[in-house]
C-alpha cells in the first residue's frame, strides 16, 4: 500500500499487479497517448472526463470513467482512493494566437484547476493519498549560462512561452508538501494538435515560415515518447520519484530550421521561408513566438538514468513517423531521413 514505510514501486502493488492510475486530461493531445500506454502495459486507468461522447471513446478501451469537471473533483475524490499515481495532464484549449493576455487568464485557470487537484488529495488519509506526476514544459527551467536545463536547474523568475503557465503550477505543486514529480517536455510533435491542424499542412502548402533565424535549439519530444515516459516513470519505486524532475525530451540540438526543413523534405516541397520576429508576433501572438524561438540545450540524463529508452530519438525517427500517422506519402529519398521503423513497445525494466 503506498504511503507505508516500505519501498515498492509506483507501478506494481504488494498483490503483484500493475498500478492504478487516475488521468486527469485523459481525452487531449497528450493525455489520450498515455492511456493508451498504459492500458498496453497493463495498467489500470481511471479518468475524469466532462463530456458523455468523450467518456463512452475512453470507456470502450477499458477506461474506468468518472463524470465531471475539476473542480468537482474533491467529491469524486473516492475514485482517486484507489489509484496509485494521480497524473495532471489538464491542458486548455489554446487559441492559434497566443498574447501574453491570453496566457495571463489560461494561467489563472491552470491554477485553479491545480488547487482543486492538490484540495482533494490532501482530503485524503496520508496512508491513501497517491503521488501527483505533474506535466509540463521546459520553459518553466532557467537555462544555465551555456544555455544547458537539466533535472538539477531550478524554476525560471522570468517565465516566457508556455512557462507563463507553467512555472506558478509548479510552485503550487512543490509548496504543497504532497509526493508528487515533475515530467518536463519539449515541444511535442505526433499526429495532433498544433501539428496536424497548422505546422504540418502550414509547410506542405508553403505557409509555415520559420520565425526568425531558425538557428535556436528547439527541445522536442515525439507524441509516443512523450507518453511512454510518464508511463515509464509510474513503473519506477515512489521513493526514487518524490520531489525530483525529469526532462523528456530527445535531448539533440535541433533547430527549429531543421525541423520545418526535415518535414518539408519528407513531404516533397520547398524549404519554408523566413520571416522576421515582428511579423511572427502579429500572426501568431508573443507567446507562440517564444514556444517556437526558444533556444536551450537539455540534459535528459535522469530519465535515461532510470532506464527509459526513446522510441523517436531524434527527429530522423519521429518525422516521418508522424507523417505516416497523418496520412501524407512520403519523398523516399528525403535528404539525411530515415524511413520509420516498426514501433517496439517499452519493456518492463529490471
């Protein structure tokens, strides 16, 4: 049972079965893959879900589905008793530009919706209350002066891009005093969100340009990575979790040049062009432009460290594996690419 003083992992009980957990954002970009994850690994999975035709999708892969909103979630809280690992991937709906006013009211929200999660888990008896893996980007960190975040960098004083938003999450989360892990991550590209609605279409007609210089190193993390880490780390002993940070992202120095040019190459057409950093403000808000500029080095060392493996190691991989999943023929002879390889599912570690 969690929360004695025997150490046992997250992701298997004392009864020898997988872990219970209970996803909050089960039915977005990301919260969708890692149930499908975990229910692959064998996990039980729990979701509070508002819509009735998005919780009878979840409920016919096995989903135990909970009605309601967040706010509501003290008073579903007995669902929560059971699982093992409460997973906040709550993440709202984000207009296509993105001004600093807009992330001021989505901040607020987003703290909102953070108290309600940590108010119910603290409702519960301390032997009962599971560990909180809270999800966010590496905007939140300060880079160091060679420009390096890593598992050791602490939370930002002046937040940009998503880090607006992230950052006072996360200092709600670390002042709680709950066990609780931070899983960092990267862009996330996969056949979704931004990039099958806009980034993806944007280049093959000719209409995403590359803000700015394009020479900023640009942290991704590919859609199915981005799932099987936080699974992954459910799958650790909570000890080796509690209070600590991971970033998962592939870790290459890839440019956002490189990445609007490697799509572009697997799907045939022309370089995207550039355009100037004032231009980008105006069509896609100063936020945007910061998630999109952003130039940091990572060390994803703590990850790795634990025993996780990427699927999509660099962008060579997980390009043309989105592609694939989206539907575009792919140019064969896509300079520097690779075709993708047959998915491998994650292994239970040692």
């Amino acid at each position: 049972m969690l929360g004695s003083p025997v150490i046992a992992l997250v992701g298997e009980g004392e009864d020898g079965q997988m872990a219970e957990l209970f996803v909050l954002g089960a039915t977005g970009y990301v919260g969708s893959e890692v149930v499908r994850v975990a229910l692959a690994r064998g996990h039980r999975v729990r979701a509070l879900v508002r819509r009735a035709e998005a919780a009878a999708r979840l409920e016919t892969l096995g989903v135990l589905v909970t009605r309601g909103d967040v706010s509501e979630l003290r008073q579903s809280i007995d669902q929560a008793r059971q699982a093992d690992v409460i997973i906040d991937l709550i993440q709202p709906r984000l207009p296509a530009r993105l001004t600093e006013a807009q992330a001021d009211r989505i901040s607020a929200y987003r703290r909102s919706a953070t108290q309600c999660v940590l108010d119910a888990i603290r409702s519960l008896p301390a032997s009962l209350r599971p560990l909180l893996i809270s999800a966010s980007g590496v905007e939140e960190l300060a880079p160091d002066e060679r420009g390096l975040i890593s598992h050791r960098s602490p939370l930002t004083d002046t937040p940009t891009g998503f880090g607006r938003i992230g950052v006072p999450v996360c200092r709600q989360v670390q002042a709680s005093g709950l066990d609780h892990a931070f899983v960092h991550l990267g862009i996330v590209y996969g056949p979704g969100k931004a990039f099958a609605a806009k980034i993806v279409p944007g280049v093959a007609r000719g209409r995403m340009p590359v803000i700015g210089d394009g020479a900023n190193r640009t942290p991704l993390t590919s859609l199915r990575d981005a799932a099987r880490a936080i699974v992954h780390l459910v799958e650790q002993p909570r000890e080796s979790l509690r209070g600590r940070r991971y970033l998962a992202t592939d870790g290459q120095p890839t440019t956002q040049r490189e990445l609007l040019d490697h799509i572009a190459a697997w799907l045939g057409v022309r370089r995207p062009l550039h355009i100037p950093l004032w231009l980008g403000r105006l069509a896609l808000g100063s936020v945007m432009v910061e998630v999109l500029t952003l130039d940091a080095q990572v060390d994803n060392s703590a990850l790795l460290d634990s025993g996780f493996w990427f699927e999509h190691p660099s962008l060579r991989e997980g390009v043309p594996a989105m592609l694939a999943q989206l539907g575009y023929a792919l140019t064969p002879n896509a300079p520097g690419a690779r075709p993708p390889e047959k998915r491998r599912e994650q292994r239970p570690q040692a």
